[in-house]
C-alpha cells in the first residue's frame, strides 16, 4: 500500500520527470450506440499506432507511456524529443487514418480532438504515474469550448481531427522551428473549460484538413469563425450562468 498523501513540508523534493503528452477524445462518444461504445474504444490505440507508424514513428508507438484509455479517448506521454514528429507529421498522419476510416459506409464515424502539453509529471511505474499539473492543463485544453466548437462547426466530410497545442509546446516546437509547420499553421485562442473560466489558457489551434467555413475571413458573406466562436461561447457561459442561479433557486 502506498504512502498516506502528505503536505509539503519545509523540504525541497525533486521534480519528476519532464514528458511530453498527448490526449485524444471521440467527438459525440455519449451519443453513439450502445453496441459501438467497445469496438470503438478498443479502436483507438490501433488507429493512433497506424497514424504513428505512417508518420515513421515506430519508436513512439512501441516505447508509449503511461497509456491511459478513458473510453472515449487516449491519453499518454512521450519522450518530449519526438514532440516535433508528432505535430509533423504525426497529427496529419492521424487526421489521415480518420478519413480513410470515415470514407467506409459501415464504420462507426470517428472524429477527434487533440491535445498536445509537455511538463512534469510522476514517473512511469510509481504509483499515479503520468498524474501532475501538467496532465490536468492536458485535459482541460482538450476539454475547451473552442477546440470543441471548431470541430462541432467544421465540415464532418472533410475535418476529421481538430488540435490544440499548449502556449508552451507552441514556443519549443513550431516558433523555434522544430516542427516542419508553418506558424501560420496555428491560429491563437484563450482555451478555457465550462465552470472554470479562471483557468484560461493561452493555446494553438490546428486544423490538418480545414473545410470551406473555417477559412472564411473578415468581409466576406460567410462569419469569421474566431469571431463566431467567441460569439457562442460568449452564449454558453451566460446559459450555464443562468443554469446555476436557477438550480439555486
């Protein structure tokens, strides 16, 4: 049995170790059948292994950490030094493996969101391995109102994978040019979770197959989608606002 929790004390510890992680969640998984929710959950590490391997990270795929399947999505870590490959091309690699899935009339559709964070977290093999803040701010990105909405409003027949990176994979990996991306690629949003607006974060979007709506810029006939998802989610703080003052009353 491990250790009661404790306080920190007076005394310094180490950090654990630095990984780089990678979350992934079925868009509508709650509202697919019954009968589909195992098949697609025991689907979702295949099809991650078939995207690592067209992408050529076949060291990835069999040295993967602290794999965690939540039913509707994966969440794992990774030697921080691939994180350049799993942006390019690994995420176009899996948006790929998504649309060759779709494109069959009796498969189960699958679109998914992504996140992309690096920190520190408890290492692999002890107990709670993978656990940290860094695991938390992982999904609470993949959890924000606006990588939801840019997938919820996209084309499902040509945008199969939606993803955000964090403010600091950003920096280490496309800004200084690790990642073979442009960063004009990635289009900046204050990433924030229903019911936790104080935990705003900074994040980069990317789309690796975009439909026609999201390109749609200032002026022309179409909403500016940035625009239009400040706009609903404006619309959902103020209902969940208004939710809780009547649940009180």
């Amino acid at each position: 049995m491990p250790e009661p929790p404790r306080l920190p004390g007076s005394s310094s510890q180490h950090l654990p170790p630095y990984q780089a992680l990678l979350g992934l969640d079925v868009e509508n998984y709650t509202g697919m059948p019954g009968v589909t929710h195992a098949p697609v959950s025991a689907y979702l590490e295949p099809l991650l292994d078939a995207a690592l391997t067209a992408a050529g990270l076949d060291d990835l795929r069999t040295a993967k950490r602290f794999v965690s399947n939540s039913g509707d999505g994966l969440a794992l870590g990774f030697d921080s030094r691939l994180m350049p490959f799993v942006i390019a091309p690994g995420l176009y690699c899996l948006d790929r493996e998504l649309a060759r899935h779709n494109a069959e009339s009796d498969h189960v559709p699958i679109r998914m969101r992504a996140s992309l964070h690096a920190g520190h977290v408890t290492a692999p093999g002890l107990p709670g391995e993978g656990n940290g803040p860094a695991r938390n701010d992982l999904h609470r990105l993949l959890d924000s109102r606006e990588v939801k909405a840019f997938l919820k409003h996209a084309s499902r027949a040509t945008t199969h994978l939606v993803a955000i990176l964090s403010e600091h994979v950003y920096d280490i990996s496309v800004r200084n040019g690790y990642a073979a991306l442009h960063p004009d690629f990635f289009t900046p949003v204050d990433a924030t979770v229903p019911g936790r607006e104080d935990c705003s974060r900074k994040a980069w979007l990317y789309v690796p197959s975009p439909s026609g709506n999201l390109l749609s810029v200032p002026g022309s006939h179409q909403p500016h989608l940035p625009k239009l998802l400040t706009f609903l989610s404006g619309i959902d703080h103020l209902s969940s606002t208004l939710r809780r003052f009547l649940e009180r009353y």
